[in-house]
C-alpha cells in the first residue's frame, strides 16, 4: 500500500496536463482578446473608407 501510494505522489503526468490545459487556455485568451482589438480597427477603418467614397 506504501510503495502505491509513493507512486502516485512521484506520478507528474496529471499535473503535465494540467499545465498544458493552462497554456491552452492562456493562449486562447490572448488570441481573443487579438481577434477583438483587430475586428474592431479593422471596422473602424472600413466606415473611414466607406465615408470618404460617399
């Protein structure tokens, strides 16, 4: 029972995917947080045109 018990301390895959679920998670924040700030300039600059042809 000892030696199971060790080696489910010792046992880092979880906490490997734990860490990549992280960085996952982080990388989708920044991505959507990118795809927002460039949608919204890229709308701005597309009324600008679309005023200035009128």
């Amino acid at each position: 029972m000892k030696t199971l018990f060790n080696r489910f301390v010792k046992d880092e895959s979880g906490a490997t995917a734990i860490e990549y679920g992280l960085i996952a998670a982080l990388i989708a924040v920044a991505a959507i947080t990118a795809m927002t700030t460039l949608g919204t300039k890229l709308g701005t600059t597309f009324t600008a045109v679309s005023d200035k042809l009128k």
